[in-house]
C-alpha cells in the first residue's frame, strides 16, 4: 500500500517544488533587489501564467497552438472597458454600450469577467477548431489570432483601433503577480492529474488507442482548450494591469513567438518546464538587454549591438531543438525531493521497525 510519503513525492512535490522556486525568487528580488529587478520578476510572473496557460493544452494534447495570444487580448480590453474612467471611455470609445461606457467596476469583478469572457471565446471558436488536428489545428489559431488582430485594429469606436486605451489601475505588483501565478500553476496541475488531464495525455500519445478505450477526444481537448484560455486570459489582465495600457500590437507575432519559445525551452509538456522555460529566457533577455545598453569594466565598455536579444534567443531555441528537443526538462516534473525525502522516510520507518 502507498504511503504517505510516497503520495507527497508524486502528488505534492512536484507542485511545491514550483511553489517553493517561485518563493524564493520573489522573496530575492523583494529584499536584494531595486525596482528594476522587481520589474523584471514582475513581468516574469505574468508570462509564467500565459506559458502555463499555454501549456494546459498544448502540453496535454499535443497539438501546437499559434493562437493563444487571441485569448490574452481579449481578456486585455475586457478589463480595460471596465476599469477605464467614464471620462475616458466617453470621449475614445464611444461605441461601448451604455452599461461599460458610464461604469467602472471593481478590479476584483473586472478579473473575474474578463477570464469567463476569455473562457466562452476560447469555447466558440473551439466547437469547430478542435476537430482538426496537426498543422491544420495549428494554422486555423493563428487564423483566429490574425482575426482577433484585425477586427480590434479597426474597430476605433470600442477598442480605439491601433491608439492604446490608457490610465488603467497598475495594481499588478509583483505579489499580485505571484498570486497570479500561483493561480495558474495550482489550476493546470489540479487538470493534469484529474481524469480530464489523465484522457487527454492517453490520446496525445495514442489516439486511436484512447479512442478504443472509449476516450471521447474532441470533448476532452476542447476542455483543456477552454481551461487553457481562462488561464491566458489571466495572464492577459495582468499583463494590461501591469503597464497601465492596452494596445493591439501588444497581442501580436511578437508576444506569440516569445511564449512558444519559453514553452519549447522549457519543455512543453510538464508544468516544471513552462515555469524553467520562462525563467531561463526571461533572465536571458535581461542579460542581453543589459550588453546592448553598454557594460562599463572601468577600462573598457561593453556594448553589443541592437537586435542581439532576438539572435541570442534564436541561437538557444535552435540549440535546445537540435540537442535536448523535449525541452531542458524532457517534459518531466520536479520530483528529486520529493523522491529524497520518500526514501529518507522509509529508511526512517525501517530503523524503527528494526
């Protein structure tokens, strides 16, 4: 019979090991660091909710999403409608209906709307998407992306088109933002050990056998799919909460392609990699970002040329490709601990048996 230090190796560890790296990072850069480096850790913590967002159905189902930013935009400007000033909203968007222009709700309903608003997209556009798989899943989101895109692009009444909505709350700080993550991870590890998760991994790695087993896929990818864009959408509200703005162009190729990256680092399917994948790129682009700006040794300075963080990203994404193609975490959780301290347990309870 399982003991209970086995069940705390392979069903707690591997979330609290997350939970525990999280904690220690946030806690490092409230004491140690300035605001700069708080800044960054903040921003760090929104893209590990998107990633891990990312991740709760690309990881689970295997089929590659380009489309996901689509659900981060939305939950961006649904928030954005509602936390604005009236003032604001009445002079830039006067298309808003009645309710959203005269209103402004609070921060805690504006999140909680935005992310079922996010949720019932992601269920609309998955009834007909989720029955294609492969590339053809892959193309027909970002299909949808490049939709979302154009559509709050001209729409100057309600979105105000390429201008950028501003004077939103900042109030995602950095333990905001560590909520939020917590939020994510706790959301997407619950699902991936739950029956649902369980299914939808069975047909990722056989889909005629889980078919065979009586696995109904296209029920169990669309609930991941809408699972997976309420947690974006998280990240989205966030992230407009963050820099106190909404712009279109935020929620386009660029964000696209740096999410995908930090899930491919990392590993997209284990929620270790999401989190490893963010923080690994995160920190290199950081790095980078600093050797463009000009590092002064006294006797010399060291400047790099713009455009270096988009090479040395691409330079470690080909990297992990070609040598570690499962990511850095071969698409396992953190288990070390929780193993140590299973064992350490069991050599416990048999010297007190002896």
């Amino acid at each position: 019979m399982e003991g209970w230090a086995d069940i705390f190796a392979r069903r707690v560890w591997p979330l609290l090991s997350l939970v525990l790296l999280l904690s220690a990072i946030v806690l490092l850069a409230a004491i140690a660091g300035g605001p700069l480096i708080q800044r960054t850790v903040t921003e760090a913590l929104i893209m590990i909710v998107l990633v891990v967002g990312m991740q709760i159905f690309i990881g689970n189902s295997g089929v590659v999403s380009f489309g996901h930013i689509s659900f981060m935009a939305i939950a961006a400007y649904a928030t954005a409608w509602q936390t604005c000033c009236p003032a604001f909203k009445a002079a830039i968007l006067p298309g808003l209906p009645e309710f959203l222009a005269q209103n402004q709700v609070s921060s805690l309903a504006a999140v909680v709307t935005s992310v079922l608003l996010a949720g019932a997209f992601a269920f609309a556009i998955g009834l007909p998407i989720i029955r294609l798989t492969g590339i053809g899943a892959s193309i027909a989101m970002f299909a949808v992306l490049s939709i979302v895109n154009t559509v709050y692009s001209n729409w100057d009444s309600v979105t105000g088109g390429e201008s950028s909505i501003i004077g939103l709350p900042t109030y995602a700080t950095m333990p905001v933002a560590f909520l939020g993550a917590l939020v994510a991870l706790t959301v997407a590890y619950f699902y991936k050990f739950s029956r649902f998760g369980l299914a939808l991994r069975a047909s990722r790695d056989d889909e005629f056998a889980a078919r065979a087993a009586g696995v109904n896929v296209y029920w169990h990818r669309l609930i991941a799919f809408v699972l997976s864009g309420g947690v974006v959408g998280l990240g989205g509200v966030l992230h407009a909460h963050f820099i106190g703005t909404v712009s279109i162009d935020a929620y386009w190729i660029g964000i696209t392609f740096i999410t995908l990256a930090m899930l491919v680092v990392g590993g997209m399917r284990s929620l270790a990699g999401a989190v490893v994948g963010v923080v690994m790129i995160s920190t290199l682009i950081e790095l980078l970002r600093q050797v463009e700006k000009g590092l002064d040794f006294g006797f010399f300075k060291l400047a790099l040329p713009p455009g270096v963080q988009e090479i040395g990203l691409a330079i470690v994404l080909l990297a992990i490709l070609i040598y570690r193609p499962s990511g850095i975490t071969r698409g396992q959780e953190f288990t070390l601990g929780g193993q140590i301290f299973a064992r350490f347990k069991s050599i416990t309870m048999s010297s007190r048996d002896s």
